[in-house]
C-alpha cells in the first residue's frame, strides 16, 4: 500500500487548524491507524520535549511515567523526525522503521521495545533513555550519543555507530554483532554478557567498561582501549587485538584461541600461554611479520610477569616467525629469479634452521646435549669407515686400523673434550686425520660453551 506523506508545520504557536498541529498529529500515531491510507508524517524540527509541551492545551498529551508526550506504541514508521525533540516523550512499543531522525533528541525517553529498524538516526542523542529490547537493527547511529542510557537486550545487530558514544550506558545482553563502529565510546559501559562477535570496533574506547561473558569472538578491535575493563569470562577467540590497547588487564579467564595481537600493549597483562590455542591468529592466518610482533609483544609482558616458561615460548615463536618469513621471501625471490635476495633470504632460513635444531634459540638443553652426542657418533662413524685411527695390537707391534666399536666412541668422546688426542693407545692415522681430531676437540668445546650459556640463560629466567 502506498504511504501518502503529510507534510505538518513544526511551529507550536499554530493552532489554527488543529488536525496540522504537529503535536496532535503525533497523538493520533498511537494504536491503531484510522481506516485509510497511512500517512508519512513529516515532522522535521518538531519541539514535542516535556520542556516545550507544559501549558500547552492538548487534551491528553502528558504520560503520567515521564511527564512527556504520550506516544506508547505510537505507528511513525518512515516518519520524518530531523532535528526533532522528543525529550522523556514514553515511546514504549513504538514503530519508527525507516523513520528519518537524523541530529533528534530522545533524551530520556521511554523506548523500551521500540523499533527502529533500518532508521536513519545520526547524530541523535539518546541520553539517559530507557531503552529495554529496542530493536535497532541495520539502523544509522553515526555520532549518536546513548551516554547513560539503559539498552538492556537492544538489539543494534548490523547497525553503523561510528562515532557514537556508550559511555556509561547500561548494555547488558545487548547485540553488536556485525555492526560497524569505528572510534566508538564504551568507556565505563556496562557490556556484561553482550555479543560483539564479528563486529568493527577499531580504536573503540573501553577504558573502565565491563564486558564479563561478553562474546567478541571474531571481533575487529583494532587500536581498541581496555585499560582498567574487565573481561573475566569473556569469548575472545579470533578476535582482532592487533595494536589495542591492554596493560594490567587480567584475561586468565577469557578465551583467547588464536586472538590477534601484533603491535598490541601488553603490560602486567594477566593471561597463561595454553590460552592461545597454541598460536596467535596472524600465526594461524601465514601472517608471520605480523605474528612476530605478536609474539615479541607477549614476550616483553610475560617477563613483566615473571613467567619465564611463557616468556621462552614466546621469544622461541618469535624466532621461528623470523624463519617463517625468510623462507617465504626465499621462495618468492627464487621464483622470480632475483637470485642475490633468494641466495640472502635462503641462508639467513638455513641459519636459523639449524640454531633452531642445536639449541631452540638458546633455550634447549637437551637440544645441546643431543648435537654433543651426534657429533660424538657422527666422528665415531666417520673414523671407522676411513680407518682413521689405529691402535697398537701388543708390545712393539705396528699400529693397524681399528674398527672397534668402543674404541671409536671412547676415543671421539674423550676428544670432545679438548683440542688434543686423547691418550689411550689410539692415534690418528696420519696427519690429515690430526687436523679432523683437532677440528672435533674445536666443536667440543663450542658445545660446551653452549651448554653453559644456555643453562645461565634457563637459569637466569
């Protein structure tokens, strides 16, 4: 059915024709609409707040809860309402889908159950509004002030709030979800158990909001400021903290699978490495840069802790990020036949490779310990297969090669231990194999020296 728009004067004083008077046309929205087309009522600038209404003689205007116009499940849907007041009118039930409000006041009104459904309500302020299950979905908040308000299961899914401001308003259960809400204010908002998942929060002010069992799974919170909130319980996993904002928040009870941290603040932020599902999300998503930052973030704030078994983790991951990233830039260089970075970008994968393998970056004694006895059995082979070694059958006999078993091993490992050849009735052969004993006894103590520095470093940790 065709919606017939009627245009109404906004002035107050003109009560001459009464059925133009803005606000008795707003009266008659409430219940049913008489038989007929509907009509679009045009409202623009309208002064129908209790501050303008008092004195006014309009038969049954007052709500007796607000002491503002009476326009419980009031019908203004499409209704053009830009830069109207409506200020503690009682708007519970009401119907404004499509309608247009945009820089409209509804200051302490009553919108419990109203609809707004893609309305186009930017720049309105909502202050103090008692807005209980009101339905905002896919509506246009850019810039609307909700500041103090109670919002209690609104739903505001799809919605555009960039801008708005929450600060201190009551969002309990409310959903977020999917909305678009760049640089909007939550500070010392009440979010507890609310959804958030999928939405855009980037550079949103969190700062004192409390957000317990709140979901944010898949969450955009870029940039995003939660000093001092309170996130206990909250479903955090795969959402986006890269660059936000986080000192001396305690997340030990929050889920963090795979959240996004690059770049983030992490300061005496409280949080245990088996939160993160084993990887940060840039990790998961082949974003090793950025997985690095993450990691090199989570290593300064587990030192800030003293957890030195998450502060290893996380430097270990940091540099297995590194490697990550060097072979993929290998590659993409070999295949585009800029052979000087394939060859740099190549080695510095292989270098990292193998410290990796001798000691997991200098965090690993068994891995030490494990190269000290390959290379043990690595000579032991190497000198049986050669004959590099001889050993004195009886009293004035000559030296024949031996193949023993225990001899090979007792003497590589003996010479492990210094840079000459053991004395054990077993020598080189000839002068080639004193050079590959000296190099052996060379590596030993290179080892060695490992072994000592990584466990100071365990120690010390």
């Amino acid at each position: 059915m065709a919606i017939r728009e009627l245009r109404v004067s906004a002035d107050p004083t003109i009560l001459a024709d009464p059925p133009a008077d803005p606000i008795v046309r707003l009266l008659a929205t409430r219940g049913p609409h008489a038989a007929g087309e509907p009509q679009r009522l045009v409202l623009d600038q309208v002064l129908a707040g209790r501050q303008h209404l008092e004195g006014r003689d309009i038969p049954g205007w007052q709500d007796r809860e607000t002491g503002g116009l009476d326009l419980k499940a009031a019908v203004l849907r499409s209704a053009g309402l830009n830069g109207a007041d409506l200020s503690q009118a009682n708007l519970r039930g009401a119907d404004l889908e499509h309608a247009q409000a945009r820089g409209a006041h509804f200051d302490g009104t009553i919108l419990e159950q109203a609809r707004f459904i893609d309305a186009d309500c930017g720049g309105a302020s909502f202050a103090a509004a008692q807005a209980g299950e009101a339905c905002f979905e896919r509506a246009m908040l850019e810039d609307a002030r909700f500041d103090g308000a109670s919002l209690r299961f609104a739903d505001l899914r799809d919605t555009l709030l960039d801008g708005a401001s929450f600060a201190k308003a009551d969002l309990w259960g409310a959903r977020f979800d999917a909305c678009d809400a760049d640089e909007a204010s939550f500070a010392a908002a009440r979010l507890d158990e609310a959804s958030l998942k999928g939405g855009n929060f980037a550079q949103g002010d969190f700062r004192g909001a409390s957000l317990k069992k709140a979901r944010l799974e898949g969450a955009r919170l870029r940039g995003a400021d939660f000093a001092d909130a309170r996130l206990e319980g909250a479903n955090l996993a795969g959402a986006d903290l890269s660059q936000a904002s986080l000192p001396r928040v305690n997340l030990t009870a929050t889920d963090l699978t795979h959240v996004r941290l690059g770049g983030a603040w992490l300061e005496n932020t409280r949080l245990r490495v088996e939160q993160l599902g084993g990887q940060v999300g840039e990790e998961r998503d082949g974003e090793f840069a950025a997985a690095r930052q993450a990691y090199v973030a989570l290593e300064g704030n587990f030192r800030s802790l003293g957890d030195a078994v998450g502060e290893s983790w996380a430097f270990r991951k940091s540099r297995r990020m590194g490697r990550a990233e060097k072979n993929r830039a290998a590659r993409a260089a070999w295949a585009e036949r800029q052979w000087r970075p394939a060859l740099v970008a190549g080695f510095g994968w292989l270098s990292d490779s193998f410290v990796e393998w001798l000691c997991d970056y200098g965090e690993s004694l068994w891995r030490v310990v494990r190269a000290f006895f390959t290379t043990v059995l690595g000579f032991a082979l190497c000198y049986g297969l050669t004959g590099s070694l001889t050993r004195t059958a009886a009293a004035g006999a000559a030296r024949a090669p031996t193949r023993h078993l225990l001899d090979l091993v007792v003497f590589s490992f003996i010479n492990m231990l210094s840079t000459s050849a053991p004395d054990i009735g077993i020598r080189p052969a000839n002068e080639l194999v004193v050079l590959l004993v000296s190099l052996q006894g060379a590596l030993g103590i290179v080892l060695i020296g490992l072994f000592g520095y990584v466990l100071g470093n365990r120690m010390h940790r």
